[in-house]
C-alpha cells in the first residue's frame, strides 16, 4: 500500500506542469499550467479595481497566445488552494514578501518569486483628479504595478507592445514559459514622467515607458493666459494686456500682458497656488507663446533692466520666493522658452522649490546654466515629432538621434519629458517611437538592435523586407536642411502662418524622397505584403501602407513641381495635375468621423493622429502647411486652359484710339480675348471673385481692360471693399525696364512705380514710386449700380520705354486686381510666381503679350 502511494507521488511529481528547470521555474510547459492569476479582492483599493483586472486580462491573453495555456484569474480570498499564483498588485501575500511599497517612488517596480508563487507589484498613485473608479482616464495615476506587468509579459512571455490598441500587441509563440527560479527585480526609472500626446492605450505607453504624471500641472506650455483669461478680462480690465503701437493689444489664441501691473502679478501668482492646490507638486509657471512685449512706461522700468527676458526670470523668481512661504514643500517649474531661452543675468541662484522646464535642450544651451543652481533640477519640453515641424505627417527621426538625445538628458540629469507631438504615424515612425521609449529605459542599448526587435516583432514573417524598408528609410532621414532644429517656435510670424516658403518643407521632401528611392521603398513593403500570413502583421502592414501612400503621393507631388517651375509646359502641368488630384482623392477617401472630418482610426489603429482632413490636405501646420503646389485648383485651371509659369496673352492691334471713361463700349474689346485672374498665391480654398483682363493696343499705347464681379466682404472678412487694378510692363526679359502702374476704382489717374535693385539678398528687388516720367497713364472705373461689378480700363503710353511693339515682338507683362481693407488685402493675378518664397518676390514672374 504504502508502495503504491509514492509511485502514485512520483508520477504526480512528474505530470506536474509546475516545476523547477536547470534554476527555472515553469509556468507553462506544452499549454499546460497549474498557476492561477490572482488579484486584490476588489474593494480594497476601489480605484485600482479596474487597472488591477485589465491587469489580469493581460496577463492572461498574453500567456494564452504564447503558450497556449488560460489561466484563470480570481480575487486573493478565491484562489484555489495547494495551486501556484501569479500575485498581481498590493495582496496580502505580497504585503509578506517585506518590500515595501510605500517608500518607492513614483513607476518603481517589483518582479519577485518566493517558492513556486510569482508577484508582480509596483508603486501605485491617484493623482488629486482622479476618479474613484477610474473612469478618468489613466494619465490620472501612476501605475507601478501596470508598469511591472507589462514588463513581465516583455522579460518571460515574449510579449511586445509595439503600436497602441488590440492589434499592436505582439505575442512569440513559446512552448515552454519559465522565469528565474530566485527572480527578484527592482527596477527604479530614470525618468519620472514622459508626457504630452498621449496616445490612449495603458498598456503601450507605460510597457514602453511613456509615464504619465500626477506629480506635475503643465499647461502644455503657457500659464499666464490661463491666469488672465482674455475673454474674461479684457473687456472690464484692458489696462491687464500688453499696449503695442499705442493699443492694447489682444490676439485670438495668444494674448499678451502688461507685466508691471501688480494685478496680473497677482493673478498669475493666484493661478499657480491654485494649480498646486488641486494636488500637484509641481505647476508650470510660462508666459505666453509668441511673446511680446508691453510698450507701456511701466513695463519699460520694470525691475530696471531693459531686456524682457531677464524681466520675466525676476518676476518668476519672486514669485517662487513667495510660494516657499505660501505652500511649503511646492515646487514651481518655470519655462525657459522664447525670451527666457537663456538662464537669467541678474541672478545664478534660484529658491529651492524651482525646476527648470527646457524648450532649448541643445548641449550648447545646456552648458550655459553650468553656472546656476537650480535646487529642482531640469526637465525638457521637446520637438521631435509632431505635424507642425517642416516634415509635417512624413517621418522625422532615427533611431540613432533617438540614443543620442537620451544619453544627452541622462548624462545632465534632465529627469522629466514634455512630448509637444507625438504618435502621429505609428507606421511609418513606430520603430522609431519604440526605440526612444525602449531607450528611455535603457539608454545601453543598440538603436539598431531595437529596431530589428520591433520589425521581428510587428511583422514576423515579413520582417526581412520590413527591416529593408526602415533601413532605408532611415538613413533617408539623416539628410536635413540647414538649420533644421533651429526653429524659433515663439516667432510670431511663424505662429501665425506669415512664413511662406520652393519652401523648406517641399525641399525636404525632394532631397529625401526622389523616384528611385521611393521606389525601393516601395518594393521593400510591397514584398512585405506578400509573405505576411497573421492577421495582425496584416493589419499594421496596412497602416503602413497608407502612411507611406501618402508621403508617396506628397513626394511625388515635390519632384514634379520641381520639373516644372525650371520649364513650365503644358504637358508637365498636366502630369503635375494629375499627381496633385490624386493625392486629393487619396485623402477624400481616407475614413472620416465628426464634424471637422477627422480622419477615422482602422484595424484599431488611430490614422494620422485624428487629424481632420484639411490638415492632412495642408500637409500640417505652422513649418509644414504646403502651399505651391499643393493647394492649386487644377480643375480650374484645366476649365480655363490655364498654365502658371507660362501665360500668354494675344495683344490684337487697334486703328482707333480706345477711349478710357470704364464703359469698355470700343470695338477692339470684341476682338480681343479674356484672360482670367486667380489668386496670387494659387490657394483654391480661397474664393475667386471673377475677374478677367483683356489688352489692346496701337502705335500710341497699350490700352488694359479688367472686367471685375463684386466681391463680398463678408466671404474676405473685411468690413469694407475696396478695390485696386495694377498693371505690369516690361518690354524685354531683362527686368530693367518694368514698371508697375498701380490704380484705386476711385481714380482717374493711375501712379508709376519702377522696380529697382536694392543689393538686399533677401529682397533683391523693390518697386519705387517714379516721378521722372511726366506722362499721364489714363485710367477709369465704372460700378455698376444693380450688380456692384467693375469696369476698368488704363491707357499706357509706349513713349515711357523709348520704343514701340510691332507686330510679332513679346513684351512682358502681368495684371492683378487687390481687394481689401485698412486691415486685410488679397490679390488676383493673371500669371503667379510659382517660385514665390515671401511677399517680396510675388511679382517677379511675367507673362508674354504677343503683339498681333
């Protein structure tokens, strides 16, 4: 009898699936486990209930799809007994293992084994605006434990979370899933916060180390014009905001102040005490974006020194010094940013409840505040991805620049990250986003040994062309502009959208994106497309596909264009037209949710950030928004036969001189045919008002027509209309001889302005009014009283240029009707520069006048 009880043990021992291996414990052996997933009871702590059971579910479906194995899961006071668990979070097994949760900081972790029981724990905080129930969302808590159950699914069940949602989870198949029979891993990260742009899946930013943080109130960058809020404040208190040009001055998105007043003082310093009263440690403290400064007297005085930087470094500090006394034991984090961008020059020292945000990282910036104390240490706002930057939704990084500015912040103890852009293509820059978070982590490891990780881990049996095609594309990437991370993004004109440019943004995309490398490119996926099997490489395949058919058809687009401006002809616009309407219906076609029609998530994966379509259309925003060419109405042009870059005009001959009263009743007008006009910079999503121009001429003068429809101010934003009629004439190549013959409707006279050299490179060309010609250049406007459109015509004697056009000979000329208030004006012409780069050169470009 007792024989046969250990032979019954011995084979029991043997069937077992839970055992110790060569010092490794066997969870799943052949989809066979004996462990349970065990959990608080709930209750306990109600606000970790759900992280706690989604925790679980994890666990569970990752073990599943490796091994093949479920594991039930139970609450601690359910578990099934004699059985091995897996604890997750604060159990009362694990309060037993003797580590102390309560004296680690914040996404500190543990990964323990005692006997056969595995525990997987962490540091566990609600911030101050979290919700009982966790409804609020996670960037509300630090999740220790999440963090500790993402990397035990990394470390022991091959399980990487390369893109957000359901399909971005990548699981290896394992026949055997074990740990160190004596595991016991605490694991303290660097950095204590990664935020901005979060991209609302739990589990990919924490495995990833993407932290949120409930230590730290950031306004994302600007607290003074949440202090005073100008809807609230500038109608009762104008005296609060910035006096430029003699007015107080307000902006729509990005009011200024006037600082020296102690009640905007005051307020700002009430919105900081406020900030940390909600539960913060730390709250930003950062002036507006595009800073200006007041004119006032006062502000001029202000602390005695004349730079608005160091005004703004002093105000801060004293307001720090203040807050020591106020709320002991919180911290200030003030910005340095546009006018603060260097450390302060009155001071070295800061209170010891100061951090410094840093908008410029730089490692020449950096070593500048070498000399100054800054008890709290450095955190960093940076600009490494985002669709406001000149690539706009095209890749931006490598994974090398990832390693390089990681080991920069470790290396100057930077311990905090403000994302400003992040996750916009979670295809085409996935490896690259893995990679800084990988690094984050650990800053040891090879850049190209993550991204090899990511390609075998998202694409599997893809994965050979898949790490072709990054591979390419990132050494693509290395080539840069000059100046490339030298943006000043407080520029006014840049926030604004006054900074015009063949632009930097069409430029990057020529220099890393000509045909031959696009076609590679797309070699490399389509081969990928082909050996993927499993329907979650499928999936991520797809996205990237549409991310990189969108920067196919934008590059093409770039390369095109650029054929075109250096010999513009009709059969090279028609295949440029042909790209830009392709690229339209490309993104028409693309999924759309909402009122402002973002672009829809797919297979779970966001596309293009949630962008609405028109940004994805404009190509982004601020140094990316493309204009030339992107935003022609190539429908339009087709309809009137127009060709930008390569106008031409048929000037007929008159016998009998044109008669200038705007009635346009002579009978050459007949004869002669009607060019339209469009908008100076091409931009279809702006309304035409219709306006076309016909010319004559004898051997006197060149007689103009324009033919102008009411253009209603409402549709301009103006308040008032008023119109202006120019014409352009040269009468050779050479540029010398033009002049420019600018009238308003109400004249009846036009004036002479010639264009000369000004030896300025940024703006080598200028327009001065011309007194030395004592010709009059005739002109009249009519308004017709039921319709409100124009009629103008100018008279132009040839007897200015010494010459007159015979039959045959091509002038040079250009016509351009304005619109406009004492605040706003837009322009019509009938040829465009379609090399524009600012205002200054928008006229430089003429089309022929055949004369007949």
């Amino acid at each position: 009898m007792e024989s046969r009880k250990f032979f019954a043990l011995f084979i029991s021992a043997l069937c077992s699936v839970t055992a110790f291996a060569a010092n490794q414990l066997i969870m799943v052996s052949d989809g066979k486990s004996d462990y349970q997933i065990v959990i608080p009871d709930k209750g306990k702590i109600p606000w970790m209930d759900g992280f706690l059971e989604k925790s679980a579910k994890l666990m569970q479906s990752s073990i599943a799809e490796a091994g093949n194995a479920v594991l039930p899961i139970a609450e601690e006071s359910k578990r099934a007994p004699g059985k091995p668990c897996i604890y997750i979070g604060s159990t009362e097994k694990t309060k037993k293992t003797g580590i102390n949760t309560d004296k680690m900081r914040e996404w500190e972790y543990v990964l323990k084994t005692d006997g056969k029981d595995i525990f997987i724990f962490g540091k566990d905080i609600a911030g101050a605006k979290a919700k009982k129930d966790a409804s609020g969302g996670y960037t509300q808590y630090e999740l220790g434990t999440l963090k500790a159950v993402t990397a035990f699914l990394e470390n022991y069940a091959g399980t990487r979370f390369i893109m957000p949602g359901p399909n971005g989870i990548s699981v290896e198949k394992k026949a055997v899933i074990e740990v160190p029979e004596k595991l016991k891993l605490n694991e303290k990260p660097f950095f204590r916060y990664c935020i901005g742009r979060a991209s609302n899946d739990i589990f990919y930013d924490i495995a990833n180390n993407f932290y949120p943080t409930v230590q730290y109130g950031s306004y994302g960058g600007h607290s003074h014009p949440v202090a005073i809020a100008q809807d609230k404040y500038f109608k009762t208190h104008p005296e609060y905001f910035a006096l430029i040009k003699g007015k107080r001055y307000t902006h729509d998105r990005r009011p200024q102040y006037c600082l020296s007043n102690p009640e905007v003082q005051e307020l700002i310093y009430k919105e900081l005490l406020r900030k940390l009263d909600e539960g913060y440690n730390y709250a930003q403290l950062a002036q507006s974006d595009g800073f200006r400064a007041c004119e006032c007297e006062e502000c001029k005085k202000f602390y005695g020194v004349d730079d608005f930087g160091e005004k703004l470094w002093i105000m801060h500090k004293k307001m720090a010094e203040r807050l020591l006394k106020d709320r002991p034991g919180k911290k200030a984090m003030i910005i340095s940013y546009g006018p603060t961008s260097n450390p302060p020059a009155t001071f070295k020292d800061f209170p010891e409840n100061v951090s410094i945000e840093l908008c410029n990282y730089s490692p020449e910036n950096i070593e500048k505040w070498r000399n100054c104390t800054v008890p709290g240490g450095f955190t960093v706002y940076i600009y490494n991805w985002g669709f406001y930057k000149t690539e706009g939704f095209t890749p931006k990084r490598t994974p090398e620049f990832c390693k390089e500015q990681i080991e920069l912040f470790r290396k100057n103890n930077i311990w905090g990250i403000y994302r400003c852009g992040f996750g916009e293509l979670y295809g085409l820059e996935g490896p690259v986003y893995y990679t800084y978070g990988k690094l984050l982590e650990n800053s040891g490891r090879k850049p190209s040994d993550l991204s090899s990780e990511y390609c075998e881990s998202a694409f599997r049996d893809s994965a050979p062309s898949m790490k072709a095609f990054f591979n390419l594309l990132h050494e693509r990437l290395k080539i840069e502009l000059e100046n490339a991370d030298k943006t000043d993004w407080n520029d006014n004109r840049l926030l604004d959208g006054k900074i015009p440019d063949m632009h930097e943004n069409v430029k990057v995309l020529l220099l890393r994106y000509p045909s031959d490398v696009v076609n590679k490119l797309e070699l490399c996926l389509r081969e990928a497309e082909k050996t993927a099997k499993d329907k979650k490489e499928i999936s991520r395949l797809k996205l990237v596909r549409t991310e990189f058919d969108y920067l196919k058809k934008t590059a093409l687009i770039a390369e095109l264009f650029d054929n075109y401006r250096k010999s513009p002809s009709k059969e090279l616009f028609e295949k440029l037209a042909n790209a830009i309407e392709a690229r339209n219906k490309f993104i028409s076609d693309l999924p759309k949710t909402g009122k402002e029609e973002n672009i829809a998530p797919r297979d779970g994966f966001n596309l293009f950030c949630y962008s609405p379509a028109q940004t994805l259309m404009t190509g982004g925003r601020l140094r990316c928004e493309l204009k030339t060419p992107y935003n022609w109405d190539v429908a339009l042009y087709k309809k009137l036969n127009f060709t930008p870059g390569s106008q031409e005009m048929k000037v007929p001959k008159t016998d009998t001189p044109v008669k200038i009263d705007g009635m346009a009743d002579d009978s050459i007008w007949g004869k002669a045919n009607p060019e339209h006009l469009l908008h100076i910079f091409m931009d279809k999503d702006i309304e035409v008002p219709e306006t076309s121009v016909k010319a004559s001429y004898d051997d006197k003068a060149l007689y103009v027509l324009f033919r102008a429809a009411k253009a209603s101010p409402e549709k301009y934003k103006m308040e008032n209309i008023t119109n202006w009629f120019y014409v352009f004439l040269e009468n050779d190549k050479s540029m010398e001889n033009l002049y420019m013959f600018p009238a308003r409707s109400t004249n009846k006279n036009a004036n002479i302005y010639k264009r000369f050299q000004t030896g300025n490179k940024e703006a080598p060309n200028e327009f001065k009014q011309f007194s030395e010609i004592k010709e009059k250049i005739d002109f009249a406007c009519v308004t017709d009283e039921k319709t409100g459109s124009l009629t103008a015509e100018f008279r132009i004697p040839f007897s200015i240029y010494g010459k007159l056009p015979l039959s045959g000979d091509i002038w040079y000329g250009n016509f351009l009707r304005r619109i406009g208030d004492n605040k706003n004006q837009t322009d019509f012409i009938w040829e465009p520069n379609i090399n524009w780069k600012t205002w200054r050169n928008r006229y430089d470009v003429m089309g022929k006048l055949i004369f007949q």
